[in-house]
C-alpha cells in the first residue's frame, strides 16, 4: 500500500495570561477611576465622556480582535505565498496561482472553543481556538503559523494605537468645544451686563425724577403687618410704583451702580460657568491615558502580544489513504487487463488478416 504524506495539523489559539494582563493593569485602573461622582457636577460632562469612550484592555478583547484577524484569511494568503507552499511554476499563469492560494487559504479553519464534561470528575472543560489545515509539509506550515502569529499581534497593536489615537483626539477636540462654548457664554454674560446695568440706570433715574417732583423722600410703599406675638410678617405692595421708595433710596442705588468696579459679583450665574471653565482646563484625564498608553502598553519599544498560536504544540495527524490506494491499485490493474487484451485482440487481427 502506498502511504500519502498529507497530515492534518491542528494548533491551538491561546489568550494572554496574567503576566501579559499585568502590563495593563495601570491603564486599566486610570479608566475605571473616571467613573463621575453623581454628587459633584462641576466636572462630570468630561468624566463621563472619557470613561464612556475609552475601552478597558482585557484578554478577552485582545482575542477577539486577533481572531478577526485570522478569520479575514488575507494574512495566510501572504505567508501561503512567502513560504512557497504552492509552486508557482506548477501553474499557467499568475491568476491560477492566485486563485490556488486563495482556495488553500480558505481552506484554514479557525474552530470556536467548545465547552465539555471530564468524564472523571464532571467538571467543564473548555478547549481554545484552533487552527486545523491540511498539507504535506510540517516546516513550510510552521513557518506558516509563526509569521501569522507576528503579523497578527503588529495588526491588533497598530489597530489599538489607531482606535485610542481617535478616540482621545475626539475627546480632546470635544474638551476644546466645551472651553469654546463656556468662554463664549461668560463673554456674553459681561456684554449682557453693562446692557443690564444701562437699563436699570436708566429705569432708576427716570423713577427718581418722578420722586422728586412728587417730593417723595422716603418710601411711602404701603406695607401691612399681619401675625401674632410670636411671628410678625410684612407684606409689602410690591405693585406699588416704584417711586413711592423714594428719591433718596433711589439716587443711593444710582450712586453705588456707577460706581461698582468687580461687575462680575453682580452677574447670576457667570460664578458657576467659570468654576465649570476651571474644572474642565485642569482635568488631566486625558494627558494620563496618552502617558498609561505610551508608557505601558502601546509605545514604539514594547512588547505587545494580543494572543498566541502554540506552533511547538501543533499536533501533526498522518492518515493512510488505505481506500484511495486500493482503488487506484484495482484502476491500474483493471487497466493492464484491458490494455493486454485489446493487445492480444489486434495483434490476432493482423495476423489472420495476413493469412
């Protein structure tokens, strides 16, 4: 029997362990620790954008991640390709040879892990991915798999870098904006002011002139005293004409809003504005994520491993193709029947044709 030198080779996927993890552990705890205190407003808006934007690094992330790599089977095409396991020669053109690839490359499976009883003790077993593919060259396949393992791992660093390089240009861009919405709001508060101011001077002197003329020097403003010996409440008309306060209290008021120099501690609201400006200015969320980044996770100089396949414990399966080898033994023998007996057959014919 003639043994075929196919193998099945199935390689197991495996997530980072806790060694790896720990390298994320100080961004990790900077992302958890922006979770808003609902009691304190001044700078939730910033907080909760940071914290609802920017993603926790856990193995099972870097997994998937890395296993949507595989999936897209553009990775084992190239390594198909760089370790020659198709010869290109063995094919007319460019395209067919392409084409092969493509097809051996989607011949890769990427199995799920499974979950199962230990027939022992019962307990749950949950197996890894695997990578099952079919050839006839263990080292050409291990070369294979090593430099999808490299190329996998480069693809979810510089996929992170990308996707937290965005995320924290949009979250600066958008702390930017808000600074620029405040700042405009405080401006417009100064202008509303001095228009404020403008008008009630305005209002003022106009009641004044009116005091005057009626000779009113101090409030007249009616005001009725109600309650017992215990509680005394005034109710004051304040429908009343504004000029029955009198001139004197009305020029005082005139008297003291010129003469104001801090307008601000007269503008409601605008205290609260520059403490939400402040806030936001000194947050430093952001510049510690990029440090945590760059220092312990996604600089230039790190390692970086997402997942890794387990190329020295690929289990290489050889099957004899017991059937296929009989059948072609019967072929090749069904063959050299017919082909002795049509031999036998015309040369029978040849010579009574010459007799």
């Amino acid at each position: 029997l003639i043994k075929t030198k196919n193998f099945t080779a199935t390689t197991e996927i495996k997530p980072i362990g806790t060694l790896e993890l720990n390298k994320f552990i100080e961004f990790n705890n900077l992302i958890a620790n922006t979770k808003p205190n609902i009691g304190n407003d001044t700078n939730v808006t910033i907080v909760t954008n940071v914290a609802r934007k920017v993603k926790n690094i856990t193995s099972l992330r870097l997994l998937n991640i890395y296993i949507n790599v595989l999936n897209d089977r553009s990775v084992f095409e190239d390594a198909i390709r760089k370790f020659n396991l198709l010869e290109a020669s063995q094919y007319n053109n460019e395209q067919e040879y392409n084409e092969a690839i493509i097809r051996l490359a989607s011949s890769v499976k990427i199995l799920t892990p499974s979950v199962s009883a230990n027939a022992k003790n019962g307990n749950l077993v949950t197996t890894y991915y695997t990578i099952n593919f079919t050839h006839h060259d263990a080292e050409k396949w291990k070369s294979v798999l090593m430099y999808v393992d490299e190329f996998a791992n480069k693809f979810v660093k510089k996929n992170l870098v990308n996707e937290y390089t965005n995320t924290l240009v949009f979250l600066t861009n958008k702390k930017k904006y808000k600074l620029e919405d405040i700042s405009i709001k405080i401006n417009n508060y100064l202008i509303d002011y001095d228009r404020v101011v403008s008008d009630r001077l305005a209002f003022l002197k106009e009641q004044s002139a009116i005091a005057n003329k009626l000779g009113i020097a101090n409030n007249t403003i009616e005001v009725q005293t109600v309650g017992n010996q215990d509680t005394i409440l005034s109710n004051v008309k304040t429908d009343s004409p504004f000029y029955l306060r009198g001139y004197s209290a009305i020029d005082k008021e005139i008297e003291l809003t010129m003469l104001r120099i801090n307008k601000k501690a007269f503008i409601p609201g605008l205290f609260k504005l520059e403490k939400e400006k402040r806030a936001i200015e000194q947050d430093q969320t952001i510049e510690r994520i990029k440090l945590a980044l760059q220092s312990g996770l996604l600089g230039d100089n790190t390692e970086f491993s997402a997942a890794s396949i387990k190329v020295i414990t690929t289990k290489f399966e050889y099957k004899d193709n017991k059937k296929m080898s009989m059948i072609a033994i019967v072929i090749g023998l069904i063959a050299g029947i017919f082909y002795v007996l049509i031999s036998n057959a015309f040369q029978s014919f040849r010579v009574s044709k010459k007799n």
